[in-house]
C-alpha cells in the first residue's frame, strides 16, 4: 500500500535516497515538530512511529487527531498535525470485510474503522510464536539509569539545530549487538522510518523513548519487554553507506543529546 503525505514542507527522510512521486525527501534530521498538514496512515505504521517520525510526543498526537486507547489507527486514516481534537476516520462502526485467506486466530481489535481497511494497532502484532529472550550484558547506568547501546568511537554528535544531528552515531563492526539502553518497552521494530534503515524504538516510561537505527538485523518484536543491556538487533548499515548505529534519546516527543543521560566513558 502507498502512503500518503500532505505536508506544508518536507518527508522526514534521508538526504542520500532520491525523492519519489514529487515529495520532497530530506534528512532525517532536518524538520522539527511538525504543526501544518496531515499523514495517510499506511501498513506497518503505528502511532509510535508516526509520532517519532514527525516530532510528537504520541499522547498529544493522540489528543490532537481524538486517538483513545488502544489507539487503534488504520491504513487510509489521515492523521493531522494541527488543530484541535477531532476524531479521525469514519465514527460509526463498520464490519471488516472477510479476508480471502482463512482468517488468523488471533481475533483484530476494531473500533471505528475505515472501510474495506484492516485496524493497526500500538499494542503487541500477533505472533506465531513467542520471541526468544536474547541475552543481556551486565552494563554500567548512569544515575538517571541509562546504559551505552553499544561499543565504539563516537563518529556523530547530537546537535540542538534542527537541520543536524538528533542523536548520536557510534561506529562498530557488522554483526556487533545492539543493546537496550534502559529498561522498556518495543514499540516499533521495522523499516518504515526512511533515513533509519532497520529500526528499533523502545518507550522506558511515559516520558522517554529511545531510538536504534541502521541496524543489520532485529531481534526483538513490537511489544516485548526488555531489559537494559539486551540485544535488540544487530549492527548494520541499512539506510546509510557505513556499519554504524544511530541512537536517538527524545523526551516527551523532542530530541535531546544522549550524552547528557549516558555514563561517561
């Protein structure tokens, strides 16, 4: 399915991909807070993903576009990014079309869906089975309690100009874990973000999020539980031209220097 974006501006995106269809792609690190258009949800997003995607803390999205729990959203919902709390998508309640493949097991959670469209949702995606726990590094924390999300040279500094670094980029080898930097919860886990190759976003609390990228391989799923220390992916270069991870710690929805949390080396 092919997104959508009505946006007075830019994609979030990398510098290096081409722009496609007429939309404007620029690094990821370019925009911040997006207050002015919309988005058209599309298979694999999640309010999560949106949320970090475009600079928003996901409550306030939430609160924006009417989204109540479970934030349900569906492919063709239009999220907006002004204006006062309005509820997105149709309001009445309409049967989802049977599929023509028997249908999963795992019952859908419905609520006020687009017609014809299967829900996305912000809690766990069924599984076929349950995720092994990957291992976990005895790690050193700081006193807020992060941990380093990996060893390396720091090749990219955190930069408060919007047109810079939202985080910082530690070289590696390929192959080399990825760990959690605190303790939480997998809330996004894909490739959907372009600019951040192979993605893992984790939420440590209603505040804290933080944000693993280029990554080789992942090896957590959307809502595992993991714990500072624990390998969530594999160092890669997906989504840029060298192994390297990008890590991103944002609070309530905006970028601040990681080395502000992380122990000093």
């Amino acid at each position: 399915m092919v997104g959508v974006l009505v946006i007075a501006g830019t994609l979030v995106g990398c510098a290096s991909s081409p722009p496609g269809g007429g939309v404007q792609v620029v690094d990821r690190n370019q925009r911040d807070r997006v207050t002015s258009g919309q988005y058209i949800v599309r298979r694999g997003d999640t309010l999560w993903s949106i949320a970090f995607r475009f600079g928003w803390d996901w409550r306030d999205l939430a609160r924006v576009n009417g989204i109540q729990p479970p934030h349900v959203i569906y492919p063709g919902q239009r999220i907006r990014f002004s204006g006062g709390a309005t509820r997105t998508a149709a309001a009445t309640p309409q049967p989802v079309p049977k599929p023509s493949s028997p249908a999963p097991s795992t019952p859908v959670v419905v609520a006020n869906p687009v017609p014809r469209q299967p829900a996305i949702t912000t809690q766990p995606k069924p599984a076929v089975s349950q995720p092994a726990r990957t291992p976990v590094t005895p790690v050193t924390r700081s006193a807020s309690g992060w941990a380093w999300p990996a060893n390396g040279t720091i090749i990219g500094r955190f930069s408060s100009n919007g047109s810079l670094n939202k985080g910082i980029d530690i070289a590696g080898d390929l192959g080399q874990p990825v760990l959690a930097a605190s303790d939480g919860t997998v809330v996004y886990a894909g490739s959907g973000l372009r600019g951040y190759g192979e993605l893992v976003i984790i939420k440590h609390s209603d505040t804290y999020v933080s944000a693993y990228g280029h990554n080789r391989r992942l090896l957590v799923r959307e809502g595992q539980q993991v714990k500072a220390g624990q390998s969530i992916a594999e160092m890669g270069s997906t989504g840029t031209d060298r192994v390297k991870l990008h890590f991103e710690i944002r609070r309530q929805g905006k970028p601040v220097d990681p080395l502000q949390y992380l122990p000093r080396r």
